[in-house]
DNA sequence: GTGATTGCAAACCTTTTGCACGCCA
DNA sequence: TGGCGTGCAAAAGGTTTGCAATCAC
C-alpha cells in the first residue's frame, strides 16, 4: 500500500487549494495528512481520532467539514458502502474494492484489465462519466465460513 | 424497468423464506411487495411511508427489520452509498450502478459487456467472490453544470 | 402452545446547523 | 481588516435495542 501514496505531496494540496479560494490551516493540513496516510477508507471519526493526537483542541465538526470540503473539490474520494458513516479515501490512483459483505471492510485493489472498463454509449451520451469503479462483494479471508 | 422485476413471485419469497425457518407475515410480504416494485433504490423509510398507506398500523422499526432481514439471508440487496440512509434493491438481475455525484441518485443500467469481468487471481485465492458490480461516478442529466 | 415477530419508546450514533470568536490572506 | 474557518452546543436524522403483547405455525 506504501506505495500508493507516493503522488502526495503537501505542496499539492496547498496549490489545489489555493485554485479553490480555500485558506491553508493547520487543521485542513492534519486532516488530509491523516487521510493520505490511512490504507483503511477512514471515518470522520476515526481521523478525528487521530488527528486528536497531534491538536487535542481540534473539534469533530471541524474534522468532518475539511473531510466534506476536499470531496466537494474533488480532492479526496467518498468511498462507497453499505450502511454505516461515510468512509473517505485519498487514494487518487485508478483502484477498485473488494467489499466483504460480513465484517462490512472495504479492501483496495489494482487491476490493469479493469482499466478500459468501456461506458455504454446510451450513458455516456446522458451523463457525464468521472469515475468507474468495480465493487466486488463477498467473504473476505477472516470472514469465510469455517468448515 | 418492468422486465426486470419479471422473476418475482411471492410463491418464490415464501419458499425462501421457509428455507431460512422465517414466519410469513403480512408485513413481511407488504414490505418484500413495495420493494419489488420499486425501482428507485428505497430507503427503509422509503419503503415505510409505502406500505403504511396499505397497513396503517405498521411500525418504521418492522419495515426496517425486515428488510435487514432479507438482506440477511440475500432475498434483497443493500446498496452501495456514499453516505446517507442505506439503500435497498430487489433486482436480483445482473446489473450496474450510474452514481450521481451532485444529487445523490443511484440509476440502474445492463451492459453485457460487463458480465464477464474477470477476478485477479491473488483475489479469487483469498475472497470468495459473491457478486460483482461496476460503479460509474458523475453528473447525471438533470446535474448537468449549464452553460 | 411456543417461539418468532411486531410495535413502541428510549438510546445511540452520525451528520447538520447556527452562532460568536479567532485566524489566514 | 475582512471574511473564511473553527469550536461549541443543540438539533436533526437514521439505526439499534429492550420489552411486553401478539401472531404464525
């Protein structure tokens, strides 16, 4: 996974958000910092867990607001799933999840031949693809019934 | 949509549900019947507001329950969110998710093309793979940016 | 009859909102 | 300085839980 995040930089993030008209605070830094170096498709909550760490005074809402703003610009994912809090993502490469339908954990994974993943025509014509992305769902290795 | 709710019967959601020793209430079917017929991608309160107006006296917690119940034993399926209540969905077809990223919508669509998408191996080894599912994320017509 | 299911109410958790203060640009 | 962003507190929304009464088998 460590080399996942190799692309991020803070430089980045500071430029991304200056093109957005967004100030750069010690909070948004810490927040997307905890993000990017999560694997796990973190909760509001578990950033604000951790964030906590380093800035004892900073507030849940706070966390979950920067979390909501970078999605808003594009900037980090929601990731999808099935009940539950949202879970965040800053993972920018091309990826897809496995999805185990017990212990509810979303697991990243690389797959060139999902790369040219066509789009119908009748969709692309109406909507506007920016992201394709396939979900598998099943019993992840803990979660396999035991025989 | 009609065809795709061709293969219900209640003949079929009694059977399974004697299958998996579960009782056959009439709110169990009110709540399996508004599913089926929808084809929107219901909320439990969704469902709820439906079958109140055929049983009155239903509770939102029976209507709810019964749909984790269902899903429970995979009559149903939970559908994948990016946060918000959680979705239901009866189609037990083969189809794919269009994610609306402005208004929330969850659109169905069929592409055959995506039937035969394979597994990475290091993945078929570890996760016993139940369903497959490709998620395409943009603006759908209506969300359109204008110009 | 008996155990599963329902309806109700309270509790819980996550997300949203309004507002005054403080900080970044 | 001006306005965006933060922290706090309350509210809102969705889900879960415990329990007594009821219903399907």
């Amino acid at each position: 996974m460590q080399n996942l995040q190799a692309d991020y930089t803070i430089e980045r993030f500071i430029e991304t958000c200056h093109e957005h008209r967004l100030k750069i605070t010690p909070q948004r830094v810490a927040v997307y910092k905890a993000l990017v170096r999560s694997d796990r498709h973190p909760s509001a909550d578990m950033i604000f867990q951790t964030v906590k760490k380093d800035f004892p005074n900073i507030s849940y809402d706070t966390v979950n607001r920067t979390l909501l703003t970078l999605a808003g610009i594009g900037m980090i994912d929601i990731v999808e799933v099935f009940g539950g809090p949202k879970r965040f993502d800053a993972n920018r490469k091309d990826h897809h999840h496995l999805h185990c339908t017990k212990c509810g954990e979303i697991i990243d994974f690389e797959y060139r031949e999902y790369a040219n993943l066509s789009v119908p025509k009748e969709i692309a014509e109406k909507f506007q693809v920016t992201g394709k992305r396939v979900v598998l769902k099943g019993r992840c290795n803990m979660c396999q019934p035991k025989h």
